[in-house]
C-alpha cells in the first residue's frame, strides 16, 4: 500500500520530455509519529492545506500521523529513498545522521523558549541545519514541542535520588542515556509507538515528554506521578527529500517555503496553547479519577536535578558527538 511516490510526475523522464502545457502534480507524504491534536500534527495539517492553496492544487500534501506510516526510527531513512517526502523528527532521532542535533537534548541549556528560539534562529541553528543538509536532505524549519516532564508509577520523581533504578524509556539518544545513567536510572530505547504499552505492561517504569504527547498518547492514564519539571527540551527540525525538493521548479520551492513559513509561525502558537491546554485537562483527569498525583519541582530540587545531571555536559565536547563550541555558543545566545 505505501509504495513511495512513483505517482511523482515532476522526476520522470516522460514528464519533462512532452511538450504538455498540463501542468506537472506532485504528491507529498508527510510522516510523524504524534497525534493530530499536537503542535506538530495541527502544524503538519495547516502547512497541507497552505501549500495545497499556494500551489492551486499542484502538490498534494498527505499527512500521515501517529506512526500510521513509519515508526521514528525508519523515516530518515526512508526521506532518503523518497518512499516519503517530509518528516519532522524530533532532534534525538537524528543521532545516526547528525549527532550534533542531541544538542537540544542537553538538560538545562536552555532558560526558556524564547532562548531556545534565537538559537534556532542563529548562529547554532543554521551550523545544524547545514550540517542536515551536507547529509543530503533539505532542511525546512526548527518546530516546537516543549520541555519535558517526567511521569511513574513506581514513586514521584522529585529529587535525582528518586529515579534511582527506574527504568525511563528514552529516544535513541546518547545525551538521554547519559541524562538518566548520571542519576542511577535505567535508561531503555524505545519507538514512540510503543511508550503506552510498555508503560501500561510495566516493561519500562517512567518516561519524559513534553505534556502535549503526554495527554494526545494518554501516558498520564498508565503512570500514577506527573512532575513538572520541565529539565529538558524536546522539538523537531522538518525535513525533506532532497530527491523530491530538487525535482520542484524554483517557483514550487519557494511556495513551499512560504508555506513552511507560515506554518512554523503557526507551530510556536499550537505548542504554546497545547501545552497549557491539555495540562489542564491532565489536572481535571486527575482530580476526577484520583488515579494521577501532579507535582512540581521547586527551587531546591531543581538545583539538585540541574547539578546531578549538567555533569555530562562534558561527555559532548568532542565535535563528533556534539561539540563544545556549539555548546558554549548556546550557552552565551542572549
Ligand atoms: C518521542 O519519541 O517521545 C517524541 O519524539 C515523539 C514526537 O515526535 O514528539
């Protein structure tokens, strides 16, 4: 059924021999794994119906959502072979790609969104989106999802002591393996599509993500503690085939960038709302059932939780992994 895109008028030999006037369609999968109702679904499903407006109907953008067609770790590859045309992983599952990218995954780098968004928009970003595009894939947009917060079932995740022995499912990412091993947890690789089960059946005690895929993916209804800690960040850089973006006249390119303009634009509001939105449901779920208990880090478990896990910093100096530069020009971005 999901045999790539040979439907692809743009890169045939036939296509661009004929003399038709008829205008050339393309079709644009777009694969994530999250639910619609996130930041980067609502965002996958404004920049459809923007680029399908701009181009008149001349690319058709489909959005596949929730792992419906690749699972986070096949999509890269898969982007590669233009099977798919657009995917936004989160940075953590470009490791294989650009390791740099687990920059983002470095507890307490960042003071607050705003931070983190003129990196993105700077110096650091573009080094990264560069070296995405050195690896042969066209780099679109740095898209939001949020800080992370931790949940469990075995005990409230408070102060570093309190992850001890937990086993904390993680995104393929070394910086997170080092996150959670610098305060005795257990750290265990796992897609997305499969956090819920392996919460619900015990295989893995505790999780981090940001509320949004807490709420969307029901996490918060098979763990018994949520923190609100908000130690780490979790977002997206969009991707494209570079197979597909080279096949677009310069007029189709730059539509789809205005789109992508546009619907990045969008994204930094969805994540924001989302966020604050489904948090409160999370509450009222809470309180009606009683079967969740939501705490907060204060400033003494914060500091305790920012000096226990900050020591790996220097684990990334070297620049095949993440690089102390790139770390130390985050660090200083006003
Ligand atoms: C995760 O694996 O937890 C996230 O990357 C999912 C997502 O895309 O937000």
């Amino acid at each position: 059924f999901f045999t790539g895109c040979g439907d692809n008028k743009g890169d045939s030999n036939q296509a661009s021999a004929s003399n038709e006037s008829a205008k050339q369609t393309y079709t644009l999968k777009f694969s994530h794994v999250v639910s619609p109702n996130t930041p980067k679904g609502k965002a996958a499903d404004y920049f459809e119906k923007r680029l399908e407006e701009l181009t008149d109907g001349q690319i058709d953008v489909q959005v596949y959502p929730s792992s419906q067609l690749y699972k986070d770790n096949a999509v890269l590859k898969a982007l590669k072979l233009d099977s798919v045309q657009m995917a936004a992983p989160s940075f953590s599952k470009f490791g294989k790609i650009v390791p740099q990218l687990a920059l983002f995954d470095l507890p307490f780098l960042f003071k607050d969104i705003d931070h983190l968004h003129r990196v993105q928009d700077g110096e650091v970003g573009q080094a990264l989106k560069d070296m995405v595009t050195a690896k042969g894939y066209k780099a679109l947009s740095f898209w939001d999802n949020h800080f992370k917060q931790f949940s469990s079932s075995v005990k409230p995740v408070l102060m570093p002591e309190d992850a001890e022995g937990q086993k904390f499912r993680i995104m393929s990412s070394k910086v997170l393996e080092a996150q959670f091993k610098a305060v005795g947890a257990n750290p265990q690789m796992m897609p997305f599509s499969e956090v819920y089960s392996g919460l619900q059946q015990g295989v893995i005690d505790a999780a981090e993500n940001p509320i949004s895929n807490i709420y969307t993916k029901k996490f918060h209804e098979v763990q018994k503690y949520l923190t609100i800690s908000n130690h780490g960040y979790l977002g997206y850089l969009v991707v494209m085939s570079e197979k597909f973006w080279n096949s677009l006249t310069p007029d189709l390119q730059t539509k789809v960038q205005q789109a992508m303009n546009e619907a990045t634009e969008k994204e930094r509001e969805y994540a924001e709302a989302l966020n604050k939105e489904q948090f409160n449901l999370i509450k009222e779920y809470a309180e009606k059932t009683g079967k969740l208990e939501i705490f907060e880090l204060n400033q003494e478990q914060r500091e305790a939780w920012k000096n226990a896990v900050s020591k790996i910093y220097p684990e990334f100096y070297d620049k095949d992994v993440i690089g102390k530069d790139l770390i130390n020009k985050t660090l200083a971005t006003e």
